[in-house]
C-alpha cells in the first residue's frame, strides 16, 4: 500500500516566500504606531511565517518520512532534499538503511532434543515503510522478536550434528549454505508483514549447551579415533597383502599357512600399534 509522494515543493521557494514574509511583517510592524491594521497584518504575517516554516522537511540519503494527515496516510517522501510539505502532515521519519542485529547466543533444542546454544547475525533494511509503520507497533522490537523465534525453529529442524559418515542429513554444523537459505526464508516469511527485507542472515555462534558439553566433546573424540582406526587398519591390510603378493611372486621365500599367519601378525601388530615397536632380532633359523 506504501506510495511516494512525488508532488514537492522546493524548499528553497519556500525559504524565500518566509525572507519575503519576514520583511513585509517588519515593515508592518515598524507602521503600526500610526495604523492598527498594520500591527494586526504583521501579527498575520508572522503567524505565516511559522506555519510555512514548520512544513519544511530535510530528506537525507536513505532516509524517508512517512506523511499522515489527520489519520490518513498520504504518501512517503523518499527523494532526497529539501521540501516543503503541508505543514498539517504528521511526520515519522524512517531511515532505509541496511541495519545488523548480532543477536546474542540464546540455549534451544536441536531435532533430537539436545540442548545446544545458538546465535546469529542478521542484516535486513525497511523495504515497504507504510507496513513499517502502520502494520507493526515497533518494527525493530518486531524484528529482534521474531529472529530469536525463527532460530529457535531452525534450531528444532535440524541436529546440532552428524556422527554417522553414511547419513545424509543436513545437520546445523555442516549444513553450510542450505540451513542458510532455510534461515533467510524462514525469516523473509516472518518479516514481510511488517515491510522488512532479509538481505542476509548467518549462524554466527554454534556449541553444545555447558551441561552436555563434555560428553558431547568426549563422543567426538571417540568417534574421531574410530575413524582413524578404521583407515589405519585398511592400510595396514593393503599394505600385508602387498607384501605377500610381493614375497610369492619374485619367489624370495615360500612360506607355509603357519607361517604367513605368524607374518601378517607381526605386521598387523607394527602397522597399527599407537606406539613405536621394538624389533626382535631372530639370529637362528626361521625354525627357532
């Protein structure tokens, strides 16, 4: 419903027909020892003056007044300058600036109930300043609310995380630009009503909550030393069967069941211990 007013008058017109004013009202008043009309057309003059001059307005960039004439909304004044308008209107100026609201990390509850800590940084600017104004009570009040509601929303669509390497869900740690876009959606639906804009919005804090903190860490570590067990020991593997395919095919030793046991053991036990190994040195035959 928001429309621009685009019927202005110059203010610097305005600022002369007040010169002018100002001297015809002096003029009047300096006469009017000798004729009473004239103090009485200087009062009037005067009266001029400032009902002119409280219709003066100065519009700087990205900025924009919102006019309402007895209740009834008239337009918007977002051309910059200096203008007069009728001196009736009742002004709220309404900067369209992009602003940043770096909301503080607040505790909810990821999709499986985990209780997690999350905060983000939202960068949005006015877009319709009729519903700006008319649509919401205070539409930076209306904007810091409804952030901290479309978090705790996401935050109850998505796991804080993902320990299985196999699943595919989008969790909030590793979800990158998609828990992003669903973020910026969920608030650009939240914050049409009032004429606001979603330019950006981030995640810009993310932890386990203090008191699963601990375990949380202490499963991720196990997890981490699981994974890396799993690729050494599937080294390890391929590296035995290399030796074994190596040793048989160039024929350097021909070695029984008992035996390749005996060596892929040893190997096993070299190739995947978390410690340096100490070698024995076998000075007999391979039978002692």
């Amino acid at each position: 419903m928001e429309n621009e007013t685009k019927s202005l008058v110059s203010g610097y017109l305005s600022v002369l027909i007040i010169i002018i004013l100002i001297a015809v009202a002096i003029g009047c008043v300096v006469n009017s020892q000798d004729n009473v009309l004239m103090g009485v057309l200087g009062g009037i003059f005067i009266i001029l003056v400032i009902f002119i001059a409280k219709g003066l307005i100065v519009v700087n960039p990205n900025e924009s007044f919102v006019m309402v004439l007895f209740g009834e909304y008239k337009g918007t004044v977002k051309r910059n300058g200096f203008f007069f308008v009728n001196p009736f209107y009742v002004r709220r100026k309404i900067t369209l600036r992009a602003r940043n609201l770096n909301r503080e990390p607040i505790k909810v509850n990821d999709k499986l109930g985990n209780p997690i800590m999350i905060g983000i940084v939202l960068v949005w600017q006015v877009n319709d300043t009729y519903k700006a104004a008319f649509e919401v009570d205070d539409y930076a009040h209306f904007v810091d609310i409804q952030s901290e509601s479309a978090t705790r929303k996401l935050a109850g669509h998505y796991a804080y995380d993902n320990f299985d390497d196999e699943q595919k869900e989008i969790t909030l740690r590793a979800g990158g630009e998609e828990v992003h876009v669903a973020l910026e959606r969920e608030l650009s639906e939240r914050l049409a009503m009032a004429g606001i804009k979603v330019m950006e919005a981030r995640i810009s804090y993310l932890a386990y909550s203090s008191e699963i903190a601990g375990a949380m860490l202490r499963r991720q570590q196990a997890t981490a030393v699981v994974a890396a067990r799993t690729k050494i020991v599937e080294g390890a593997v391929s590296m035995v069967e290399l030796a074994l395919n190596s040793l048989s095919k160039k024929q350097i030793i021909e070695l029984d069941e008992d035996k390749k046991a005996a060596m892929v053991s040893n190997l096993m036990v070299v190739l995947c211990s978390d410690k340096d190994t100490t070698p024995v040195v076998n000075t007999g035959t391979l039978h002692q």
